[in-house]
C-alpha cells in the first residue's frame, strides 16, 4: 500500500514540474510573440499568428509519430499500455491539428483575401485530420478490448506511414499556382530574422511542454477507467 | 476587421482551445478519481465485514 | 509455394463463382457508376464549365464510389453466410485470404471500369481509343491502390456494427494520393500528354500500392484474429 503512496507522490511531483515548466515557457511565448519580435515588413501583425500555427503543425505530426509508434509496440507486445499511448496521443494529435486549421484561415484571410486556399500544408492538415479523426471514430465504434486496440493500430500505422505520400501529391497537385514568395501560411520566406527564429523555438518548446502535460493528464485518466473497471469486475467475480 | 482583430481572434481560438480542452481533462480525470476512491472504500467495508 | 498459391485462387475461384451466379455485386456496381456521372453532370454548369475538364474527375468519383460498394458488398457477403468463419477456421493463411479477397476485389474493379469507358467516351465526348493502352495502365496503377488498402479496411470494417459507413470514413482520406494522382495523370493523357512525362505520379501510386500492400501483409493476422 505504501509503494502505490510513494509512486503517486513522485507522479504528482513530476506533475507540478511539468506545469510549471509549461506554464513558464507560455509566459516566455507570449512576451516573444507580442513584446519581443518585430512587425514583419510586408504581412504586418497577422503574421504572428505564425508563431502557434506552426509549432501547432509540429506537435501534431510528432503526436501522429507517437500513434504510429506506440501501434506498431502494441501490435507486437500486445500491452494496453501502447494502446492507451495511442489513443491519448491520437487524441491530442487531432486537437493540435484542429489549432492548425483554424489558425490556417484566420492566418490566410486578411493576406490572400479568402478563408480556405488549397494550399498544401493546409490541404495536408485537412487530409491527416480526416484520418485521425476516423481513428477515434473507429475507437468509439468498437467495445473495449484487444479488437479496439488492434484495429486502431492499423489505421494508426497506415495513417502516418501515408504522410509523406500525401505531402508530395498534394504539394504537385498545387505546383501550378504561383507561391506568394513571403512568409505565408505555407513556408518559411527568404529570409526570416533571428528573432523571429528564436521566437518561434520558444513557441515550439512551450507547445512541446503542453503535448507532454496532456499526454500525462489523459493517459491517467485511461489508467484510472481501467483500474475502475477491474476493480468491478473482480468484486463482482468474487461475490 | 483589422489585423489586430485577426490576430486577437487567432489568440483568442487557440487559448480557449487549450485551456478548455485541458480543463475537460482535469475535470474528467478529478471524477475518475473520486469514483476509485468511492470504490475502493465500499470494498474495503465489504471485506471488513 | 504452390499450396500457397493454390489458397489464393482457391477464394477467388469461389468469388467469382458466386458472381457468376448472381451478377448482383456486378450489376449494382455498374449502375450506380452510371448514376454517380450522371448526379455531377448535373450538378454542374455545363454553360461556364468545360465538361472536358471535370471528365477525368468525375469518372474517379464513380470509380470511388462504385469500388467502395464493391468492397462494402465483398465482406458483407462473406460474414452474412458465415464464410469468413469458415475461412478463418481452415488451416489457410491470412496472407493468402487477403490476397484472394483483393485480388477478386480488383478484378471486379477493373471489369466494371473498362465497362465504364465506353460510357465516359461517350457522356463528356473524349477520345479514348489514341491513349487507351495508357489510359488502362493508370487506371489499373490506382485502382491496385485502392484495392490493396480497401480490402484491408473492409476486413476491418466487417466486423463493427457501422461497417458501412466507416469504410468510407476510414479509407476516402488515407486514398487522397491516389485520386489525386489518378485524376491529374488521366486529364493531361486526355489532353495528350505522354504517359513517359508523368513519370513522377506513376512512381508515387506505385510507392503508395507497394507501401500499402506491405502493411497489409503485416497486419492482415492482427485483423482476421479469432
């Protein structure tokens, strides 16, 4: 009984570093974003939306990297662990892709004039939240158990194995449109200022602390449900 | 709309993002919490009798 | 080896067999091909849109839409008479249900396109018979991928409640590739491009069919678990 205290006294103090760490590197974002880094010339202030629609981008692609890994552990342990990996990185991978399409328009609008350009970053981020999405959906369709898990591990591999594909045929699908040559939504400009560079490492790294602490918070959660559930079924058993 | 108020709505959309998803987690997981307790109590009373 | 193949052709022997018989997956496919032009066609402003440029589009639509019937029906059947069971319990290999399973998949597939043609040639007025040989090689490339990831999916599918409608759902996104691919190579062949200029898209259908064919393999045995 006293290994289970001392364990959650260590999970609650890495708990309380973890959040102040995030909260710290939120704090250092946000005076990067509004006090420290300069105008962009030719975009002006909407450009600094930047600073969240890409670390947002990043974070998703590397939550869909965890997916794929913890799948392909699970597949071959066989260990609810890797699933409830999956599923919570899933999850928060689909929550950081949703910050980028909205991000996206918002970012777009007053720059080209309309809400939705089917570029390719955000044609890609629409491609992969789709798939995503129907990785949860699949999950919520099927009952508790290892054919939860085992299905949601082959859409998790299939699904980040084909990023890169869809990269490159969406990017030649929209080859023949002219790329607005500045910082836009879709890439980086010429030449991007060392604040500006710092600025968005700083954003990257509280985005990579968020990830984390929402990692732990939902894998808990899941932990929890589990332990909930076993505890009932033995009770019941035993009675 | 200006582009501080683009900016502000970007702001806006991704914090309320953040914070409410979080907060949802919090809460789900405090919930889960209070369940086990509850459980692991009740047996305890039970194996006590 | 031979076993192995024999198991293959074994399943698609029995797949077309019960077609033959029946005709209803065939029929139901070709049809609703036929009515999916028909609802674009339309759907569009045929004043302000040049029917030439959405052709190649909307036949991949109906090649989708079809093939996602076809693969629907495939596994449905299969559980509705308790073949899948029956298939698991026999010493076969997964490996080799799921190659039977795509492979008649595919041919379903191809016939039903090739029927289609003459219909296109017709509805949008293109000239097909100048690039056929070229225009059969692309369809075949991407409709291989459609297939190969279908058919995994499907199995996947056929045992959740929703199965219908999740198949679609889980495949459409992971097929963007292709479609893309398949489309953009099948209006520049129309408009007379060579297909040795559009090597790169042929190499990136391939390396999705490869990619995914490999997948399937590999995971096929996690799916079809009893």
């Amino acid at each position: 009984m006293s290994e289970e205290l001392e364990e959650k006294e260590e999970d609650s103090e890495i708990n309380w570093i973890l959040w102040g760490l995030t909260v710290l590197a939120f704090s250092a974002t946000v005076y990067a974003i509004f006090v420290y880094v300069p105008t962009e010339k030719q975009e002006g202030l909407v450009q600094r939306i930047m600073y969240y629609h890409i670390p947002s981008a990043w974070l998703s692609f590397f939550a869909f990297f965890i997916v794929f890994l913890s799948s392909i552990l699970y597949l071959w342990k066989r260990e609810r662990e890797w699933d409830i990996y999956a599923q919570s990185s899933a999850e928060i991978g689909v929550v950081f892709c949703s910050l980028v399409l909205i991000t996206g328009p918002i970012w777009a609008k007053p720059i080209w004039g309309t809400w939705w350009v089917w570029d390719a970053r955000l044609t890609s981020t629409l491609v992969l939240w789709l798939i995503y999405v129907a990785y949860i959906m699949l999950r919520l369709q099927s009952d508790a158990g290892s054919m939860r898990a085992r299905y949601s591990a082959v859409i998790g591999i299939a699904g980040f194995l084909n990023i890169p594909i869809i990269h490159f045929s969406v990017l030649w699908w929209r080859t023949f449109h002219p790329k607005p040559k500045m910082i836009t939504p879709e890439g980086f400009g010429a030449g991007m200022d060392d604040s500006m560079v710092m600025t968005l490492m700083i954003s990257l790294g509280a985005f990579t602390l968020l990830y984390f602490l929402l990692m732990g918070q939902r894998v808990r959660i899941e932990k929890m449900k589990d332990e909930i559930d076993q505890i009932k079924k033995e009770r019941f058993y035993s009675n | 709309m200006g582009q501080l108020g683009y900016l502000f709505a970007a702001n806006a959309f991704v914090w309320a993002g953040i914070l409410i998803y979080i907060v949802s987690l919090m809460k789900r997981n405090q919930a889960l919490r209070r369940d086990l307790e509850l459980l692991k109590e009740t047996l305890e009373k039970d194996s006590d009798r | 080896m031979k076993a192995y193949l024999a198991q293959i052709g074994t399943i698609i022997w029995k797949d077309v067999l019960s077609e033959l018989k029946t005709k209803e997956l065939f029929a139901s496919m070709f049809i609703f091909a036929v009515l999916s032009i028909l609802i674009f066609i339309f759907s569009i402003n045929l004043s302000i849109v040049n029917a030439n440029d959405v052709g190649p589009g909307v036949l991949w639509v109906a090649f989708i839409f079809s093939g996602t019937l076809g693969l629907n029906r495939s596994f449905t059947l299969e559980k509705e008479n308790g073949c899948l069971q029956g298939m698991m319990l026999s010493p076969v290999d997964r490996t080799a249900i799921y190659f039977g399973k795509m492979i008649s998949n595919l041919l379903f597939l191809s016939i039903m396109e090739v029927l289609i043609l003459p219909v296109f040639m017709i509805f949008f007025n293109v000239d097909i018979i100048s690039v056929l040989f070229s225009l059969l090689l692309v369809i075949f490339l991407g409709s291989i991928g459609f297939c190969v990831l279908g058919t995994l999916l499907s199995s996947l599918a056929s045992n959740l409640k929703t199965r219908e409608i999740m198949l679609p759902i889980l495949l459409y996104p992971l097929v963007t590739p292709v479609v893309i691919g398949s489309v953009n190579m099948t209006s520049r062949l129309l408009a007379g491009e060579k297909l040795a200029d559009m090597t790169k898209w042929i190499g990136l259908i391939s390396c999705f069919d490869i990619v995914f064919l490999a997948v399937s393999i590999m995971t096929i045995d996690h799916i079809l678990e009893e």
